[in-house]
C-alpha cells in the first residue's frame, strides 16, 4: 500500500528558517472548522499530521522504534479508508536527540507544514521549551512521549508521565522490602521527573531511605562517577532516570561490580518489550525492571496481535519493539477521537470531544483506556502504570498496571 509520508532529514532541516507565523486557520480548502474556519493541515482528501522524534543520536534506537509506530499505524487507517475519508500524511522531522532542535521542528511543522495536530512527538527535556508557542498558536499535542504535564489546553498526555512509573517503581521496591535506594538521573526533564516522584513517595514510606542520588550528562556515555558513587552507597534498590544508552551502560557496570540488586528504568528508558537498551546491556540486562505505558508486544491481547502481524511486514528498523507499539496506539487513538468529532474539526471542538472521553474513553487494548477530562488535571489521560522483568532473553509481566500509592 503507498505510505504518503515524508521524512526530513537533519541536513535539509539545517537550511531551514522555522518563522513564527503560526498555525492560522482559513477560510478556504476542505474540512469542516468551526464558525467556517478549515483547520491547518485539512483538506478534501487528506489529514496532515506531525512528529519530532529522535532518529539520530544516543535515542536513535527509541526514535526507530516511534517512528515505526506511527508509519503502521498510518498505513492501516489508509487501508481502512482513512480518518473520515481522508488520507493521513505524515511528516516526521529528526531532532537527534537535542532539545533546541526538538523546539524548531516543532516550530516548523506548525509554522511551515502546516500540520493539523503533532501526533507522538518525543523529547522530554526538549518538548517543554515548545510549549508557550504551542500556546500562541494552538496546535494541539497528541500523546506526545513521556514529558510531565505542562497542563496546558493543548497537550494530551496518553501514557503514564516518567513521575508516574518512578513512583509506582518506588512502591514497588518497597513492597518488596527494600529500605536503602539509590538513584542515577540525567541534568534535564527525565531527572526532574524523578526528583518529584522521590518528593512524593518516600515519605509514603518511612522505612526506605534515599542512598545516593547522582547526575549524569544529557546525551553523555561517561556514568562510570555515578555508578560508583552508588556502588559505594550499598544500595538494595536502583532507580534510573536516563535514556537507553545509559541504562545499559549502568547496567552493565553495576553488574559487573557485583551490584545485582533490583534496577529500574520507566518506559522510555528500558524500551520496556524491545531491545533498545537491553540488547546493548546484554547479560547485564538479567533481572532489569522497566516501566510500562503500553501493553507488551508479546501479550496474547487480539488488538496486540494484529499490530504484531502488521509490525512484522513493516520494512524499516524496530518494528516490532514497544516503542512502536505505543505510537500505533496514539495514532490509533486520534483517529478514533477524530471520527468522533464528525464534521466540525474546529481545534473548539477537538478539546470539547477530547475532554468528553473521561465519560467515553478510548478503549483499544493495547494501552491503559484513554479517559481525558477537563484541565487542570484531566489531560492527563492514563493514571496508572505497569512494571515488566526482563529475564531469560524475554520480557514477562512484573505487575499489572495500578496507580501510585
């Protein structure tokens, strides 16, 4: 089938001048916007939707994995007949893994392509920085990957936040008896996010105690300080905030000091059901415990099952990792609310619709149900987190998903 998507490389983004004229709607093309407006990214045949993801750099692994997602996902709701009879068109941009290139493909997209919605964009210490001009120009932000809630009008978080998964880790541990944890964290949005799950659960539990909490560099491969200082700290518990590459070289370091005490990392640092960092940890990686935002590739649900076969056709990288799986559902997600707006695609009415799901939600079986409300709290659409094991070559499901304590 014709997958109508367009990847920019970084080098054409390069030559690019992201202006702020900002995503404005007109009067004239297809589609149906309120009070006579047609939103951006609208026309008679197709729909046009956005991404910033990391395809190159220390994430890479990850951002495959997303953009996988999105391009099955795509590709079915095609064949399908589309999002209300239009054609989805993807343009996805490579920020590498930098936070200032996040912002300007945001920029770009909104400001230049002109698109509708951003659909999963990742960047966690870059997404932040986007949102005031998210803000002036209203664009909304479907599921983007794994940054805390800003709280704003038009961003919708699909999946438990890194806060959320390190606070149901932290009970976690201490179900399990732990008392002495000890904590590495990256200097940008992934730490800060730990930093307030350790804010909010440890006093839930008096017995456990806070060992050593360590910083790493953004985009850094030197943890070799951190992890030494918490070898040093004989911790019964480890609790990673950082991304892929890190993890497995903790992993493999903490092992290999004799340090085989529980590890965890949430989602988007395990690739929790992939092998972004697991692969690379390799024997290391026995015992590792990861987050869950999205039902496992592995699991026998039939909705999990038709994206396997779909992801095992696919011709690009990471298919078939949970990355992968959790795009396809967002975009899976966002047809779904679509068509449930009928002909009014006024940005109005998308929040109207968005907001009524807490009553609705969208259930689809490979994710949490989405249930999104009113602000301030209520875009945050999922409130509970799962923890899978990875143990003999596989991942295996840990604790089913529930909210922190």
């Amino acid at each position: 089938m014709s997958r109508r998507t367009r990847l920019l490389s970084a080098a054409a983004l390069a030559l690019l001048t992201a202006t702020a004229c900002g995503n404005v709607a007109s009067d004239d093309g297809g589609g149906g916007g309120g009070g006579g407006e047609t939103p951006p990214g609208i026309s008679d045949d197709t729909i046009t939707l956005g991404a910033t993801l990391p395809l190159t750099g220390t994430a890479a692994v990850a951002g495959q994995g997303l953009e996988a997602g999105l391009r099955i996902a795509a590709d079915k709701i095609n064949a399908d007949g589309g999002i209300g009879g239009r054609q989805v068109e993807l343009v996805l941009l490579d920020d590498g893994f930098t936070p200032d290139r996040v912002v300007t493909n945001v920029r770009r997209l909104v400001s230049q392509d002109n698109v509708y919605a951003l659909v999963a964009p990742a960047g966690s210490q870059g997404l932040p920085g986007a949102w005031p001009f998210i803000a002036e120009n209203g664009t909304p932000v479907w599921g983007p990957v794994s940054p805390s809630d800003p709280q704003q009008e038009e961003v919708y978080l699909l999946g438990p936040t890194r806060t959320t998964q390190d606070q149901v880790a932290i009970d976690y541990f201490a179900a399990q008896g732990a008392t002495r944890l000890a904590v590495i964290q990256q200097d940008n949005d992934l730490g800060l996010s730990a930093e307030e799950a350790l804010e909010q659960q440890i006093p839930k539990h008096p017995e456990m105690e806070l060992v050593a909490q360590e910083v790493t560099q953004t985009g850094g491969t030197d943890v070799s300080s951190a992890v030494n200082n918490v070898v040093a700290a004989n911790p019964d518990a480890v609790l990673l905030a950082t991304d892929n590459t890190q993890v497995a070289l903790v992993l493999q370091q903490l092992r290999s000091r004799g340090v085989n005490v529980p590890v965890f990392a949430d989602q988007g640092g395990a690739g929790t059901g992939g092998p972004s960092a697991v692969g690379p940890a390799g024997a290391a990686a026995e015992g590792f415990i990861g987050g869950l935002q999205v039902n496992l590739t592995t699991a026998d649900a039939p909705e999990v099952t038709e994206w396997r076969e779909l992801a095992e056709q696919y011709d690009g990288e990471q298919g078939t990792s949970g990355f992968s799986l959790q795009t396809y559902s967002y975009l899976l997600a966002f047809a779904e609310l679509v068509d449930r707006m009928g002909d009014d695609l006024s940005y109005e009415n998308f929040h109207a619709t968005a907001e009524a799901l807490t009553d609705d939600p969208v259930v689809l079986g490979t994710v949490p149900d989405i249930e999104c409300g009113p602000l301030p709290e209520g875009h945050t659409c999922v409130q509970s987190a799962g923890l899978a094991v990875y143990t003999n070559g596989a991942w295996q499901l840990l604790q089913d998903f529930q909210a922190p304590e």
